[in-house]
C-alpha cells in the first residue's frame, strides 16, 4: 500500500473500529491487496454471485475466519444485513445468528469487509448506515510515492533491494522492541523487594540492553542507505509527480465516457516499460525530461486506442492543461477564463466586433494583467485588428498586441475572437507544449495488438452501432496461422451457459474465442469476469485469446474493463473514407462482373455517395439530422441488392426511380427515421443523387467531388475517390456555407464542457479566491438575478381566466412561479450549505457540481420549459420571459408577441386559432395558419394589433439568412451563424392550398436549437411558418437544414 497519510489512516479505521464492518471503495484493488497481506491465507474471497455462497459464508461466520465479499454493485444482499446490523442473539449461552433463514454459531474472531470497483458508487443512507465506507481510491501523494519506489526498483536495482532489506529491518526491530517492551513491563511487575537479586530479571535486561544497542547500531548505518535513496528521491521527484498528473487524466476521464476505466497495475507497467525504453543521456536534466517524454508517449499511444475520436483531442489537451498548470506556466484565472469566460456589459464602440466578442474583450484583464488595455488597443488600432479578425486561419498569424504573451495568452486571444478555430488552435498549442506526436494519434494496428496480448487480458472491441470487427479479427488469425481455432459465439438471453463453456474449453484447448453483442447479455457480464479471474495460469494454452464486442454501457463489469485491453472501433469520417469503404468491400471480379450495359455501377456508386452523404450529415449534430440516426453498412447492402433486383427486373428499360426512391428511402434508410423533417430531408437527399435529373450535364457531385469513370476498373474508381479531400465541409453534404463554423463552435464548447465536467473546480480556481468563496460567491449572484413571483391573487382580480387567451396566461404564470420557487429554494439552500449553516449531502453536492459547470441543475430542468443553455444564459433568458409575461399582466395585450416567452407556444397559438374560430363560426380543425414576414418599411410602423391573428416577434433562423431587399431566403455567410427574421404576422385562414410549394419553404419551428424530440418529454416542433423562395428551390433549403427557433445560444 502506498505510504501516505490518506492510505495509513485508511489502515488503521480498519484494524481500529470495531463498530460496524467496512466498505471499502477500492478502483485499483490497492485495498483488496493490502487486506491479503494482512490478513494472510486465512482470508477467504466470496462473491454475491456465487453458487456456494451462503453455504461457505455460514462456515467463516461459524470458524471465526475473515471475509472479504469482493467486486460488490450498488446494493449489497439484504442475505448480510444481519452480520451488517449485528443481530447476534445468546441461545443456551452461545452466541448466533440468523443467516439464510437458519440460526448458526457466531465465532468472535470473524471478520468481514466488503468492497467494490466503482470509483464513485452512490450509497443509500440505509447501506452507509450499516457500513463503515473507506475511500481507497489512489492520492496525488500516493501514487507519486508508489511511482518513485518503481522508478528506483527499475533504474537502481541495488538500492531497491537495500531499501526493501531496510523496510523489512526496521519493522522486525519495531517488532523486537515491542517484545522488549513486555518482557521488561512482565519483570518489573513480578519482581520481589529487590530487582537487582532477580538473575533472571538481570540477564533479560542486560539482553534487552544489548539488543537495544544492536538495533541502534543497524539504524545508524541504515542512515547512510536512506540518505542515498532520499537524494535519488529527490533528483526524480519530478518525474514521478508528472506521471502521476497522467494517470489521474485517465482516472477522472471516466466521467466522459462509462468504458474509459484504467487500472492502476496497468499504469504502474506502462511506467516501467517506458523507462526501460528511455533514453538515459549522462545529463540530470536531459535524462528527466527523457523520461517525461517517454512516459508521456507510451501513455498517450496507449490510451488512444481506447478513446473514440471525438474525445483524443479533449484527452490531450486535458493532459496538457494539467501538467502546465503542476508547473505553473499557465494560472488559474487563466483556465477559468478559457472554459467558463464572464460577460461584461460595456457598450461596443467598435463597428467591426460582434456585442458578445466586445464583452469578452473587456474582462480578458481579470485573467491576465497582460491583457490590461487590450481594449483600448483595439480601438487604437483597427485596421490591424481587422486583418486578424477577417483572416480564415487567424491562428497562424501573430497577434496585433504590442505585449508579450505566452502560448496560452495566445489562444486565450483565439478562444474570444476566433471560436470556430479552437480546434486548429489546439493542435498548435498542443504541439508546441507537449509535441506533435499528441495531437497525431497513432493508427490502429491489429496484427500488432494481437501479438502483444497475451491469453489472461481479453481484448475489447467496443463497437459504434453497424460496426462489426469480425472481418478483421479473422484476417489477423489467418495471418497468424490461427483461423482454424477462431471460434464466434453471440450472446443474448439465456446464452451465458454456452458462451461459459466455450471459454472453459478454448482456454484449455487454445482457441481464440469471439464473444459478440456483449452489451445484450450485461446481467451475465460479472459471471464472464468471475470466468476470467478464475482460470487458473498454469492450465491456459498459451495461444488462447478472449475477444468481447461491445457497445459503450454505464453497466460494463469495471474489473474486464481494467483487465483488458480496450480497442475503438467506429464508422470512419469523410466523404472519401466511407466512399472508400464501401468499394473496399466489394472484391475486383464482383465489380469486373457487373453488365457495363446496364446503369448498375453509376447507380451504385450514386447509392454510394448518398450513404457516405447520410453518415457524414451525422458529424454536424442536429443541422445534419434533428435526431441522430444509426445509420449502417447494412443499409447500403440492402439498398444494394434491390437496385440489382430492380435493374434485372427493369431488362433494359428506363430505371423504376420512383419504386427505388421508396424502397431505399421509405423502408431501408427510411425505416431508421422517426422525425418527419429529417424524412423530407431523407427523401430530398435521395432524389438527388436517384432520378432523372444524374442524367443532365448539370448533374454534380458538387464542386470537391471529381466523379469516376463507370467503365473503368474498380481500381481506377478507387484511385479517383482517394483524391477527393479528406475533411467534409458543410457544403460537400447539402449544408450551408456557416455549417463547419457552427459545428466547429459547438466542438469547442463542447471541448470546453467537457473539461468542465471532468474537473469541475478549474472554473472555481483562482489567484486570489478559494473554491468556497467562488462558489458562494456564485450562489448569491444567481439569487440576486432570480426574478419575482407573480402576485396570482392580484391576476386572478384582473384577468378573466374563463376566457381562452387568458386561460393560456394563467397557466403560464402557475408554470413560472413552480419554476421560481423551486430555483430560489435550492439556491438559498446552497447558499447555507457553503456557509456551513447545514450539512452538504449528495443532492447538494450534485447542485453544486452542476452551478460551478454552468449547466442547468436537474432540479430546475424537471420544471422548465425546454433549453439547452448554459446556466448564465438560461437567467438572462429567464429574466427576458417573466419580464414579457409581466409587462403583459401589469399593461394588457402586447401588440407583438415574444413566443419564446412561453413555456407552451403550442397552446397559446392554438387559443389564438380558437378565438378566430368562434368569432367567425367555422370549424376549428379546418384552419390553418398564413405566415407573412412584414416587409421592413411596416415593422416599425405596428400600433396596434391586426384584425385578424397575431404579430410575433422575428424568430432566428438557421442554414438561411432573410433577405429585407428581395423579400426572399437567401445563402448566408460563413460567419453568420443566425439570421432573424422580421415581424411576422400570423393569420388565421381555412384556404387549404394558399401557398404555391414551387415557390414557398415549409420551415418548421423549433423550441431549441436541438430540433429533435426524444421519447419523453415536450416535443420540440411548435408549427411551421411559410418563407417565399426565389433563386432557389424548396428542396435547396430543405437540404440546407433551414429551420427556426423560438430561442438560441
């Protein structure tokens, strides 16, 4: 066990307390292991899922021998609570207890711990009650001890040895002095009137003297021993604290995604193998930072294979921002600024800087000194502030500040005014701190993972949906010669027996064993890591390998994941790689067999191309797709075959569009889809690339995407599509021009999320204030913002609430006051909580968690309208709605109505239709809505209602921008992100047909920005207003994702 304060207090309330049995919280086993030194073999391992385990539990209980239950979930067997609550009862004068059902001998000498591989469980008050809970996760302190003591086992293999001979010494002196000790108390409390006359007193004394001199002779030159391992210490400190920052990366990474788990052991190995691979130049310094290097690049090469790709560039740039801020070359304030920068609120005098960017400028100095007058700067010097703002890849260029500034500085300047170049920026700071090698991750070589491995450590393929590693795992066993004893086996219910058996057998026999669909089998998964952690060394083939395929699952087994070694297997990004993986799949003499006469191989390639356009919408979240789809290589398989099957059927004659448009669209491609707009979309995609029109000379793949001869080779094709690029722009898959923007955007936040959510404290840390006093400081803020609740019995003397509109109002003002009163009580609680004025629990804590990331608390959202906003945002959007609906109730009917004020717009718009319907007698479900945006010259000319419907305040709009000249939707710019349109009025009308759809975009409206509906909850689409179109087609727009919201980021 490490030798820190946290891990020798842990040793001593367990050997100490005798009140209630402990629960030990053990991720590394640190625990599991020191408990098995102590207590020896007499030790028994027992697990809830064993057979036999009441029967062997009863024989410790009656035997007095010590237990430890292992690997425990979240809830222990109630079979325990009476050995947990102490329910012993005299019976005849001997102690028992009731277990099974069956009283039994209770022995005093038994023991029992408990423990469990989670890092962080959730106890119920009534376990936590019962147990004595014992946090053995590792420390900073510990693991840097534990690191150092292999630094000096591996690099000075003679002074290890000395020191464990001095540990080893030291404790049998401790022991002889304790012997000593009771030997001379036993003397002296037995001896006569005179000690001096006792011989036998005389003689142990005179040997207790001696012994005492020994013992003092043996530490003085231990002394010597211990200097030299202090001086080693102290030259390799540094090295040792480092790869302890790395470790912790990976152990807090979890948090990101469930399957991230990493033992300690297997830490402690990669540290030991890198400095064996170290270069040891004569130099002190040299030789340490060889060191940090080499640890750092196994460590990174070795976790990148287990991370998806969306999360390599976060992992690196944690790692970075970790040790530079160990070394200090990077502040507090400064992170804080980066992942969670405030607002000011002073004018923007600039006409070149959007309002939002201008308030970052002006708190950058509360970061940085350094960045005290960049204000002013700016506006001194806009010409040269122009070029960097106006420049594509501003990160190249240097910054227009006359200070010097660090790296960090630097990007601190990109974050306010480039965020769509976090990405790019990254890479340079990345490579610049650490390297280039930790932002160029390493690519997977399976041959190579297969020869590493070895028959004890399963290797786990976790798999995105439609991704299957069989192919490849059967290529790496015929190219090991092993393919004759690969054996693949699915599990699902009730198949855990056999899947048992197969392990059983092919470890004795040397197969390779392929277990698929893990993920649906969860509740076998702890009998498969009691399988592996029971095969007994000496009797597995040396040829055995275990291979489990598996989806991402909170409920994974931790104890396969940290022995095992975790392999990403997901779809690949580009237009190019999934164009190029299809064609892989398809052999040269199936190819060379296609009819040439026949239009198959264009129509091929064309469903090819749509495929890869379907998955690489899915890289832009909701603007490619309102929902994210699974879509898979089945889909294209399918949709493969029945074009052969329609072509054959067709003999020559004109290819059945329409009947392979529904066939591919309505049911292959089609049967994933559940949200309406995302099946237009689906269906426009498709008919672009599946009609008539691939025939005209205008037909394009678009402007990046040179098209193959269909007469050539399947070798020229693929020849031709490796040229294409290898990133995917918005406008290579139908988006608009600021559709890479808004998703590098919404990647950098998320970046920055992540890292939040992962160490929430870095937004508290700070120069000059304790995360307590930020955190409360925090909590007053937000109080002070939370608005008034509405007076209902002051409404309720005004407002007629029988009346339809009205109706809508109350129940809006019943809503926001739930709302209102739930935000001040828990804040007001967290606020005595940070005062110490009452205790903080684990909802509390959770509360706390999510204020310090800027993230909506749960508790709140459980009563909210819908938002996807930071937490900052939500209050100012907060204080916008109650402020509307406030105005609304003191001043009457507002002449233009904020729909994103409503916590149900739905309603309201559907009172309106109501009120139009009996006013004129007409049917209430034969109307519809008229949509007309105002043009410019009446917006500001509204007095008054109209006469029939509502103004609503322009709603923004995305993928599109309104263009007040033409009347029209138009492109928007790279770096328009959100367009709003003006004044609309909605009109209530029965005309069934009263838009031309040549000529007029159907765009639906959403509540955030998040578009899609899920299965619970309130559905994101509220209606749709009608928008003319001139230049472009509908189905333009369609594919360009144009929709509007009632808010936005």
């Amino acid at each position: 066990m490490p030798n820190d304060t946290h891990s020798i207090e842990n040793a001593l309330i367990i050997t100490q307390n005798d009140d209630s049995f402990p629960l030990l919280i053990d991720p590394q086993l640190s625990g599991t292991k020191w408990l098995r030194s102590v207590e020896g073999e007499k030790l028994v391992m027992l697990r809830f899922d064993q057979t036999d385990f009441l029967q062997r539990l009863k024989g410790c209980v009656s035997f007095g021998l010590p237990v430890l239950i292992e690997n425990v979930g979240l809830k222990l067997d109630p079979l325990i609570d009476p050995i947990l609550s102490r329910e012993i009862m005299n019976v005849d004068g001997q102690k028992k207890i009731s277990l099974g059902g069956e009283y039994i001998a209770y022995n005093d000498n038994f023991h029992l711990y408990i423990s469990t591989k989670y890092p962080n469980p959730q106890y119920s008050p009534e376990v936590c009650s019962q147990v004595t809970l014992i946090n053995f996760t590792t420390t900073q302190d510990g693991l840097t001890d534990l690191l150092l003591n292999n630094l000096i086992e591996v690099e000075r293999e003679d002074l290890d040895k000395k020191r464990i001979q001095i540990m080893e010494a030291n404790a049998e002196n401790v022991k002889k002095l304790k012997e000593i000790e009771v030997e001379i108390l036993a003397i002296v409390s037995n001896a006569g009137d005179d000690i001096l006359d006792d011989d036998v007193a005389i003689d142990t004394l005179t040997r207790a003297q001696k012994t005492s001199a020994t013992i003092a002779q043996q530490l003085e030159a231990s002394k010597k021993t211990e200097k030299q391992i202090a001086e080693f210490k102290d030259k390799f400190d540094v090295v040792a604290k480092r790869a302890a920052l790395l470790y912790f990366c990976v152990s807090d990474f979890s948090v990101i995604d469930p399957m991230y788990q990493f033992s300690l052991k297997w830490f402690v190995s990669l540290f030991r193998n890198a400095l064996g691979r170290a270069e040891h130049p004569e130099n002190l310094t040299q030789m340490v930072n060889s060191f940090h290097n080499a640890i750092a690049q196994t460590f990174y090469e070795s976790v990148s294979y287990s991370l998806f790709s969306r999360h390599k560039l976060l992992f690196s740039t944690l790692m970075v921002f970790r040790i530079m801020l160990h070394e200090k070359e990077i502040s507090s304030s400064e992170l804080a600024f980066l992942l969670q920068p405030t607002n000011g609120h002073e004018a923007n005098p600039t006409d070149f800087l959007p309002d939002d960017v201008w308030s970052l400028v002006t708190q950058m100095k509360f970061a940085a000194s350094v960045f005290d007058g960049i204000d002013t700067h700016i506006k001194q010097n806009p010409d040269k502030w122009k070029e960097y703002i106006n420049h594509p890849a501003p990160e190249t260029l240097p910054i227009p500040f006359d200070k010097q500034l660090t790296s960090f500085q630097k990007f601190l300047l990109l974050r306010v005014f480039h965020l769509q170049r976090v990405r790019e920026g990254l890479h340079i700071f990345i490579s610049e701190n650490m390297g280039e090698h930790f932002v160029k991750p390493p690519t997977l070589n399976l041959n190579n993972v297969f020869r590493d491995s070895d028959p004890l450590s399963p290797l786990i393929f976790i798999i995105m949906p439609g991704i299957d590693p069989q192919d490849e795992i059967i290529g790496v066993a015929a190219s090991m010669e092993a393919e004759k004893f690969l054996r693949s086996y699915s599990l699902g219910r009730g198949r855990g027996q056999g899947a048992q058996d197969l392990i059983l057998e092919a470890a004795e026999a040397g197969y390779w064993v392929l277990l698929q669909n893990c993920h649906l089998s969860l509740s076998w998964m702890p009998n498969l890591e009691y399988i592996i952690n029971n095969l007994e060394p000496s009797k597995i083939h040396p040829r055995f390998r275990l291979c489990l395929v598996t989806m991402s699952s909170p409920d994974f087994p931790i104890g396969i994941l940290y022995q095992g070694t975790k392999l990403i297997y997901e779809i690949p990004k580009g237009m190019r790689e999934n164009v190029m993986r299809i064609y892989n799949q398809i052999s040269n003499d199936e190819y060379e067999a296609i009819d040439s006469t026949t239009p198959e191989k264009q129509l091929t390639f064309h469903l090819a191309f749509f495929h890869a356009v379907v998955l690489e919408r899915l890289q832009f979240g909701s603007i490619g797709w309102n929902i994210p789809y699974e879509f898979n290589p089945s889909d294209f398989t399918i949709s493969r075959r029945h074009l052969k099957i329609f072509l054959n059927e067709a003999q020559g004659a004109e290819v059945p569009f329409d009947a392979l448009s529904y066939v591919i669209g309505e049911l292959n491609y089609g049967g994933r889809v559940t949200d309406r707009w995302d099946r237009r979309l689906l269906l426009s995609l498709l008919h672009r690339f599946f009609s008539e029109e691939i025939s005209s000379p205008n037909f394009s793949f678009g402007d990046r995407y040179t098209p193959p001869s269909f007469s050539s080779s399947l070798q020229e094709l693929m020849d031709t599509v490796t040229t294409w690029p290898v990133v995917t722009a918005g406008e290579d898959v139908g988006l608009s021009k600021n559709a890479s923007t808004i998703t590098a955007r919404n990647e950098a936040m998320q970046i920055f999320a992540s890292l939040i959510e992962v160490q929430p404290t870095l937004v508290a840390a700070s120069d000059s204030v304790s995360e307590e006093e930020y955190a409360l400081n925090f909590v007053e803020q937000l109080i002070s913002q939370v608005p008034q609740r509405f007076n209902l019995q002051d409404f309720l003397k005004h407002y007629n609430v029988e009346e339809t509109i009205n109706t809508v109002l109350h129940h809006e003002i019943l809503l926001y006051n739930k709302l209102l009163k739930v935000i001040s009580e828990s804040l007001n609680e967290m606020q005595k909580g940070l005062k110490g004025l009452i205790l903080i629990d684990e909802r509390l804590d959770l509360l706390n968690r999510r204020l310090l990331a800027n993230k909506i608390p749960e508790i709140w959202l459980e009563h909210s309208f819908p938002s996807i906003l930071t937490l900052r945002n939500y209050m100012d959007d907060l204080n916008v709605r109650v402020k509307f609906l406030d105005d609304w109730v003191r001043m009457g009917s507002p002449t233009v109505y904020n729909l994103g004020a409503f916590y149900h717009p739905e309603e309201f718009l559907t009172a309106v239709l109501q009120v139009y319907a009996r006013k004129h007698t007409v049917p209430f479900d034969s109307l519809s809505w008229i949509t007309t945006p105002l043009e410019a010259k009446f917006q500001n000319k509204i007095m008054k209602e109209p006469e029939e419907g509502i103004y609503i305040l322009g709603l923004p709009i995305e993928g599109a921008k309104w263009d007040t000249e033409n009347y029209t939707l138009a492109e928007c710019g790279q770096r328009e992100l959100v367009s709003v349109l003006p004044v609309i009025h909605l009109q209530p009308t029965q005309e069934k047909n009263h838009y031309n759809l040549n000529q007029t975009y159907e765009c639906p409206v959403f509540r955030t920005q998040n578009r899609g509906s899920g299965a619970l909850g309130l559905p994101n689409y509220i209606f749709s207003i009608y928008l003319p179109t001139e230049s472009e087609s509908p189905d333009h727009w369609v594919q360009r994702s144009v929709a509007a919201f009632i808010t936005t980021q």
